[in-house]
C-alpha cells in the first residue's frame, strides 16, 4: 500500500527519494510523485503508473535540492491519476500521506462553505487543505508569531480534527531545512544519517542507509532537520537486516530468491531455540511466556488474513494434537467484527508477516481491550502488532519483498509447529500419538529436506507452465494439508489471475465434483499420512470423471502414481513438518504459470504488500 519517503540534510535529496520509491515498489502501488523544497517554492512532480515513469520526468530537476518528500500512492480515495497522486499541495504546505481520514467528506463540506477550493477527490488534500486553513487562521490572530509555532499549532488543531488512522509527512514554505509530520496508527521509521535525516514508511527504504533507526511513537509530532529528529519517545536501535537482504542476488524475481531461501529462514527461525536434546522447553523466555499466556489457558484463538491465516488454521491441528487446547482460527476481518467471546484464560495469538494488517492490528486491540493474553507471530521486528502483543514469537524470515508471501509462511508454519509442541509440554500433556517426537526430529532436519525438495524446482516449474491453458485449477488435501491446499489456490491465483479453488477432499462430493472434467487440474496434496488411503478414494472418484490430477505425494510411492496424471513425489517428513515441505512446490508451480503467462511476479495487479487499510 502507499509508500512514504522524507530526506532533509545536505546531500542532493532527489536521488534519495527515487532511491526509497523503488524499495518501496514491492507494496504495491499506482501513481507516485515528490516535492522538493527549491529555495522560496516546491517543485513537484506526479505520475500515474510506475516510479520509473516519475523518473523520466526528472532530467533537469532536483539538481541542488536537499530537502523533498516522496510518496507512492494505492488508491482509495479518488481514482489512481495524476491528479490525485501525492504530494497534495495546500497554500504554503506540500503533504504526504498513508491510511485514511474517515470523516474527510465532512471536513471537505465545512471547509468548501469557507471557500476552499479542491483539485483532487481524495481525502489527502482535505487534510492538508486543513491544516493550512487553520494556519492562516492562526497567523491571522497571531502575525508575530514564527511561522513554524504557527504551523506546529495549525498541525495539532487540524489532528484534532481528523478521525483515522494515518501517518504524515509535510513541509511548509518560509520553514526552509525542516520536516514536519505525525504518525497516528500507520507507521513511520525514521534514521540519523551522518549527513541529515531520513524517513519512510518502510524499514526497506532506511536500510540501505543506516541499520539504527526508531520507529516514531504514536501521536507525537516531529520534525526533522539537518540534525536529525526532534520528538519525545524516540528511542533508536540496530536492526539485524542489512542491505544485501533487499537486493535480487542475481534472481531473476525476489519471490524466486525469496523460495530459495526457505530452507535458511526456516533455520533461522529455530537456531538458539530448538533444544537439541528434543526433550527440554524451547529456548524463548520461557517463564514469562509460561506466565503470560499458558498457564492458565482455557482456549486459543488464532487471527490472521490471507496467507498467514492458512498457516493459523495448519497450527489449529497442532495445538490441537500435541496441547490439547481448544483453538479457534479466524480470520481478522471478520473476528474484529463479530462478537468473540472473551472468557477468563483466553488467549488470543495473531499472525502476520509485516506487522502492519489493519484487520489483524484491530483484532489484537479487541483482544488486549477485552483483556485477553496475546501474542504474536510477526516477520517484522518492531512492527506495530508486534509491540503492542503480550509476548513476541518473531519468525525470522527477513525482509520478504514479493507481494505473494512464501518464506515468511513457511517460517510461520516453524514457529507454530514449535510452539504448539512446547505449549503441549507447558500443558503437561501426555502425547499419545508419536507424531510429536517425530516432528521434533522434523523440525531439526527441516533445512535439508526443504534443500531436497528444492533440488526438484525446475520440475515443478515444468509443471506449472502447463497449467496455464487449464479453465481451473484446484487444490484439495485433508487434515494439515487442507491449508496447504488453500495456500496452494492462493498463490496460485493472485500470481496467474487463473480461477483457482482449494477445497478439502472429503468436501468434493458435496459440490466441486459437478465441474470436473479434462479441463479441469486437480492438484492433490496426499503424503503417506493417516488420511492418506480416504484422499486415494478421493482421487478415484475425480479419475472416474476425467480430472487431470497431479499428485504431490511421498517420493517411492507407486499407488498414487497409476491413478494420477503427473506426479511429485517428496521426501517423507513428520505430521508436523510435512505441511512445510508440501507448500513448496505449490509455489513454484504457481511461479511457473505466471511466468508462462507473462504476469508481474514481483508485484501482481491490485495487491500491495502491506494492507493497511480495512
Ligand atoms: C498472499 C499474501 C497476503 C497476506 C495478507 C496478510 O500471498 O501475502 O494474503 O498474507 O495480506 O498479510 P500479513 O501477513 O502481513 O498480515
């Protein structure tokens, strides 16, 4: 989603600016624009479409400047065109702007009977229209006053005054050398450079700069200058990503690199915390976890959207297996607006990769208000849901750049694995299947099989460009492959824009069976695991009827082989670990239809990364 970049110091700001644009591409976007501060007047540019079509416009600008502001902008408010690409221009102030101003169509009717006058549809410039009414207002009354007094004073009346959650970044004229701005439930992150100061929206944009950044405090006004940042609560620390991180590494897509590199993440996300004995507690804080969440634990709730939610509900088999714990998944959009019964030991664990989900942040508030034991799941350090959770379980997946997630489920579908067997021992419970001392084992040796099951990618690619004339594509699997085949659908569609469906097997017969024909791949997802012979009977039943199957099965097996049309065959795991191997060629099968159709697979159309609005 939007995309916000800010530099002020005493380098040429312009390269900077496009700098952090590109970086911040990944979250999806439609139009992007940048103002620069030029001696007594802005220069702005806008463009709808691609950063690099801003960039064309750029030859004989930004040459001196050292101060701007930049934004990539996802449409909500007012169709994506030039004219409502940021920055917005009011009066004497330029502002950029993330999230949404809820009660803008009420503030754009108060100030249109003052005489305002709008040159876009989106709620952006309301916001910045108000705040310089309220600054000639202000001035009016107090014309000796400095005009950055008065421009601070014009910025709280106008927060005041807005409903949202948003952050800004805005510069004023008169007020040379300085930034101004406020992040109010969307975030910013901001880094003291040796040669000024720089801000995004998005940690990839600093990087690249500077490891030690602070992600502002809400509802504190700041401003930047030369100098760095002045605002109370700033509180800087050194992030672990560096630079490389964000970089392709000879890839030709970062959701390619970002497949290969499961196999790290993924031991990534349990190095210094899987006991190497298999027998003690995971290496977390322990007690306080113990305290916070377990001890008294009556039911678990697990909230997430998308991807994430597909590792929630794989995770609601293990919780329910090895903890013996009630676990409810759902989806954030949804439990936000239900009626969710928060009884004494309820506990209430929320997932995502950035962090940053407006459905899934605003499920965590509804749980921590109706005092709720919460914890997250989170690939972002520092993130908003992160901080604002009871207990942390960071995965370790590192910057995932693609718009369609991959690493960052699979280092989710880790630490849920792990967690749900470590709260099963917390829980004292007496395991009486063997699936969790095998899945311990899983876990230990999961980097290397996923290295194996990698070493076959060009087949699965194979595969998936043959799927590209097929009128739909479905996913079916039992038990923990049922959310595998839901992700496999997933991925399958936002990245092909094919129709694509995953369905639990049992559930065939009751309505997708009507449209199978030779048309028709069904993708099934069938390891030698306790359901295995039920989704054979399965496959039995789409063969009658002509499906072409493609099976993705244990390697060796030959039963599966004569029934279906094409076959994968992987390494066996445990119960616990063998969801994690299976998702992998899903992805590339999907990787491999969208690019023999040609599509975007860095940055499918209509998605952004980060979803920060409802
Ligand atoms: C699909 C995908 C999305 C996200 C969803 C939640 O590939 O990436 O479905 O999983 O938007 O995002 P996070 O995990 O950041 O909360």
């Amino acid at each position: 989603m939007c995309g916000i970049v800010g530099y002020v110091g005493q380098k040429q700001a312009l390269p900077i600016l496009l700098d952090g644009l590109m970086r911040l591409e990944y979250r999806g976007y439609d139009s992007a624009g940048f103002a620069l501060y030029s001696k007594d007047h802005f220069e702005i540019k806008r463009n709808a479409g691609p950063v690099q079509g801003l960039i064309d416009l750029t030859q004989d600008c930004g040459k001196t400047e050292t101060q701007g502001i930049a934004h990539t902008r996802w449409a909500t408010h007012g169709a994506p065109n030039e004219t409502n690409a940021h920055p917005h221009r009011a009066g004497e102030i330029v502002l950029v702007h993330n999230g949404i101003i809820e009660n803008y169509s009420q503030i754009k009717e108060y100030l249109s009977k003052e005489g305002v006058q709008f040159s876009s549809q989106t709620d952006t410039e309301v916001f910045a229209q108000l705040i310089e009414f309220r600054r000639k207002e202000i001035a009016k009354k107090n014309p000796t006053q400095s005009a950055e007094s008065t421009l601070l004073q014009s910025m709280k009346k106008a927060i005041d005054e807005v409903e949202g959650h948003y952050a800004i970044v805005l510069m004023a004229l008169g007020i040379p050398g300085k930034l101004f701005g406020i992040q109010n439930g969307a975030p910013l992150v901001v880094s003291k450079l040796k040669d000024g100061a720089l801000i995004a929206s998005d940690i990839q944009a600093i990087i690249p700069y500077h490891n030690e950044v602070c992600f502002l405090p809400k509802g504190e006004i700041f401003i930047a200058d030369k100098d760095g940042f002045h605002a109370k609560g700033l509180k800087f620390e050194t992030i672990d990503w560096t630079a490389d991180k964000v970089e392709k590494n000879g890839f030709e897509s970062f959701m390619l690199k970002e497949i290969f590199q499961q196999p790290m993440v993924v031991a990534d996300t349990l190095t210094g915390r899987l006991p190497l004995d298999q027998k003690s507690p995971f290496m977390w804080d322990h007690q306080k976890a113990h305290e916070v969440l377990w001890k008294n634990v009556k039911r678990l709730y697990l909230v997430a959207c998308g991807t994430s939610s597909h590792a929630a509900m794989a995770a609601k088999y293990y919780f329910e297996r090895w903890a013996r714990l009630d676990c409810q998944v759902d989806i954030a959009s949804e439990f936000r607006y239900r009626d969710p019964v928060f009884e004494p030991g309820t506990v209430v664990g929320v997932i995502s990769q950035s962090g940053e989900t407006a459905d899934t942040l605003a499920a965590l508030r509804l749980a921590n208000d109706a005092g709720a034991s919460t914890f997250s799941i989170c690939n972002v350090p520092n993130s908003t849901i992160a901080r604002e959770s009871s207990f942390q379980y960071p995965t370790k997946a590192g910057p995932e750049i693609g718009v369609a997630s991959t690493k960052a489920f699979t280092a989710q579908l880790t630490m849920l694995c792990a967690l749900a067997l470590d709260v099963g021992r917390l829980r004292g419970i007496q395991q009486t299947k063997d699936s969790a001392q095998k899945s311990f084992h899983g876990l230990a040796r999961l980097p290397q099989d996923l290295d194996q099951v990698l070493s076959q990618s060009e087949a699965f690619i194979k595969i998936g460009e043959k799927l590209k004339n097929q009128r739909i594509i479905l996913f079916v699997g039992r038990g923990t492959m049922y959310p595998i085949a839901l992700e496999g659908a997933l991925k399958f569609k936002e990245l092909t824009y094919l129709p694509a469906e995953g369905f639990a097997a049992g559930e065939l017969k009751h309505g997708p069976i009507a449209y199978i024909d030779p048309d028709v791949s069904i993708i099934t997802l069938a390891p030698k695991d306790e359901w295995y012979s039920k989704t054979i009977s399965n496959l039995e039943e789409i063969r009658a009827r002509g499906g072409h199957i493609i099976a993705i099965g244990t390697e060796g097996d030959t039963e599966i082989q004569k029934i279906s049309n094409e076959f994968i065959g992987l390494p066996k795991s445990a119960w616990g670990t063998q969801p994690i191997l299976s998702v992998i060629p899903l992805q590339l099968l999907a990787y491999g239809c969208a690019k023999a159709l040609g599509r975007n697979i860095d940055k499918p159309r209509n998605l952004a990364k980060s979803v920060t609005v409802e």
